[in-house]
C-alpha cells in the first residue's frame, strides 16, 4: 500500500526529532563536563560554609572530651611523676619530657568531677598558649577529628561536673568541648609562685 503524502510527512518530521534528540560523545562529554563543574562549585560553596573544629578526643572517668588541636603540642605516655608539697589537690606532680619539666594536672579533681569506672590515667596530653604550658591527663586517646562548630550546643543546665565558662558546647553524641584558652589563663593554675614560696621556708 502506497504511503500517501501525510504519511511521509509524519515520517519526515519524526526523523528529523530523532535526529535533534540525538546525543553525539562530544556532546556527551561537554554535558558530563559541565555538570561536573557544577557539583564542584556546589561542594565547595557548601564548604566554605561550614566552619569546623580540629579536635583531639580523648576519654576521662568514661566520658568524652575533645581539645583544640591548635593548643595540643603533643601526647606523650604516663611516665614517673614528682610529687610536689602545698599544692592543691588538683596538681599531680612534675613530669620530665625529653628534658622539659611540666606540671601535670588531673582534671577530673580540678572540675571536681565525679569518679566513674575504672581509670588509668596513662596520657599526658600537652598544652599550650603562649607561655603557659602544662600536661592533662587522659585515661586513652580516641584521636583527631573535625566537628562542624554548627553542631556545638551549650551545654546543658542539668550538666554537673565542668562549669559552662570552660566548655566551648557540647555535640549531640556528648563530646565534651573544652575551652582551652579559658582553662590555661586561669590563674588557678598558676601554683608556681605558691611553691617557690613554700621551698623558701
């Protein structure tokens, strides 16, 4: 049966809209290219919006706490302390780290926060603005990890233990913050002179 002249005309018109529908490599790529690009520009946008927090975690007395890495010099193993007289309670004694004599601070008794569980106590963590330097103790080190500042809560009114002016917030898995610069420009730390005074007696 002969195709009359409407039907070559559809014919026609649905090869040409097959033809423009056609998709070449070379366009295939530049199209893949450009949605690339896109994504890139999206991902970086959405990063440069999203300020974080280096932290090192660390666990004491069974809970979680984070530090600034920009305050953490280094951690170093528990080694043999040197006690010192009149201090208070708070300052376990001198540690010798490849020369350097630090004070070594327990802060579970400087927060006066509650024992729970079994605690080794075997890291130092050593840290520093400035001139202030010290070690903390740790019960064991988790690691390094970043925490957008965005999920930092302040911490809850029903929260014993670390008073709210030495958190930087808490994360909704409980990771404590600390605000080290807070902590190492508290004069209570400072038990140099009362010591010196003592050894003068």
């Amino acid at each position: 049966m002969k195709k009359n002249q409407s039907d070559r005309a559809f014919e026609n018109s649905e090869s040409v809209m097959a033809k423009e529908l056609e998709v070449t490599p070379e366009k295939k790529r530049t199209i893949l290219k450009s949605r690339a690009k896109r994504l890139a520009q999206e991902l970086e946008k959405r990063g440069a919006d999203t300020d974080y927090l280096e932290v090192l975690e660390f666990l004491l007395a069974n809970e979680a706490y984070a530090i600034e890495t920009m305050f953490v010099r280094e951690v170093y193993p528990m080694t043999e302390l040197t006690t010192l007289p009149c201090t208070p309670a708070f300052v376990c004694g001198l540690i010798n780290i490849r020369g350097q004599i630090l004070t070594v601070i327990d802060m579970k008794k400087y927060f006066d926060l509650p024992e729970k569980g079994i605690t080794n106590l075997n890291k130092v963590i050593v840290v520093r603005k400035d001139a202030m330097e010290l070690g903390i103790l740790a019960d064991e080190i988790i690691g390094i990890r970043n925490i957008p500042v965005s999920e930092l809560q302040p911490p809850l009114s029903t929260m014993s233990g670390i008073h709210a002016e030495y958190l930087k917030g808490v994360t909704g898995e409980r990771l404590i913050v600390l605000d080290m610069e807070r902590f190492l420009t508290d004069r209570k730390i400072i038990v140099q002179e009362e010591i010196e005074h003592e050894s003068m007696k």
